[in-house]
C-alpha cells in the first residue's frame, strides 16, 4: 500500500492535470462551466491529439463561445475559423456543425443548464445516456466528461473507465474503481484518473514513474 501511494503521488504531481484545467476551465457545478467541459469533451472525442483539441477548445472561450447560447449565436463559419486557430483543421467544419447543434440541444431540453440533465438522470448509466444525445458525444466522450466532472458531481464518484483502468493497471495500481479511490482524498480522485488516462495514452511507461 505505501509503494502504491508513492507512485500515486508522483503521478498526480507530474501528471495529475485534468483536461479541463489544462484548457483554463474553473470546474465547478454551474452553467458555463458543464457546458465548456461538454464542449472539450466533444472535441477530445475526435482522432485528434488532446493537445490539439485543448488549443481548439481554448481558441472557442477565446473567442466568446463559453455558453451555449453563445456558441448557437455565432455563425457556422466563426466556428470554423476559431477551430482553425487552434489547429483543429481535420474535423473543423463537422465539428463547427455540432458544436451549433449541441448548443441549441442544450438550450431547448436544458434551457442551458447541464444540472438539469445531472437531476434527471437516475444514475451514471443514465447520465451517460442523456450525455450521448449530443452531436459528437459518444461512449468516448460521454467518459470523458464523467471521469472530470466527478469533482463536482460527486454522486458519479469514484467513476473510472476503461482508459482509466488501463493507465491504473501499468502503474500496477488497482483497476476497481472503489480500491483505487481508497489511495487519495477525494477532492485528488479526478486528478488520479486524469494521470492514469495520460498514462494509458503513453506508449511507454513515463521515465520518472518508472
């Protein structure tokens, strides 16, 4: 147990940086703030490197398009070319189109308030569900937004994925959601699973977690 929270703590301190802090998002459980996660996890869904889709997701808060009405607002052409400023140029115009599409979902069923969705769902399959009706929202990026808003929507924790489970089981930590949430507090249980995704996404095991 000892070795297993040293290698926690180095994970967390060296890689322990959730995608949403990394695109600038103060994560908490109000409107604009679900909202962006949603729309970084719809670009992290892509096959797109995370950093390309981080600076996508940054160029789009940049650019004024931090709710969903405001994303619906924009023209379909200031998304591309806002997607285009952060690299995002393989997907830009499918995604310019459902980020559009997503943003007028959110504000017709949710009147732009993802609580909602957290207070219809019955529990994480649910949540899941509703969160796969967005355009461009699928089981990869339905995870990815559970796996970072867990912090905030703490009756989802401790949730952890495949990807999660895989990055767990190289550091030779355990793989059950309930026996990994057992090494740290639970305010550092989403930073943990941010550093085993970065882990399982690595093709080698990082030299100073070695």
């Amino acid at each position: 147990m000892a070795a297993s929270k040293d290698v926690v703590r180095g994970l967390i301190e060296r890689h322990g940086t959730t995608y949403a802090e990394q695109a600038g998002i103060n994560l908490r459980d109000t409107p604009a703030p679900l909202y962006q996660l949603l729309m970084l996890s719809t670009l992290l869904s892509a096959r797109i490197g995370s950093d390309i889709a981080v600076a996508a997701a940054k160029e789009l808060f940049t650019s004024g398009y931090r709710t969903p009405k405001a994303m619906r607002e924009a023209s379909w052409q200031d998304r591309v070319d806002a997607l285009g400023r952060g690299h995002y140029r393989r997907y830009d115009e499918k995604t310019s189109t459902m980020l559009g599409d997503g943003a007028q979902l959110a504000l017709d069923r949710w009147k732009g308030d993802l609580r909602r969705l957290h207070t219809e769902a019955d529990d994480l399959s649910d949540v899941t569900r509703l969160l796969r009706e967005f355009p461009g929202i699928g089981s990869t990026g339905a995870s990815i937004f559970c796996r970072e808003v867990q912090g905030v929507w703490t009756d989802l924790a401790p949730y952890v994925d495949e990807r999660t489970a895989k990055g767990a089981d190289k550091l030779g930590l355990p793989t059950d959601a309930n026996e990994l949430a057992k090494l740290v507090k639970p305010a550092d249980f989403p930073r943990l699973v941010a550093g085993c995704v970065r882990v399982a996404l690595s093709k080698n095991l990082p030299d100073d977690l070695r």
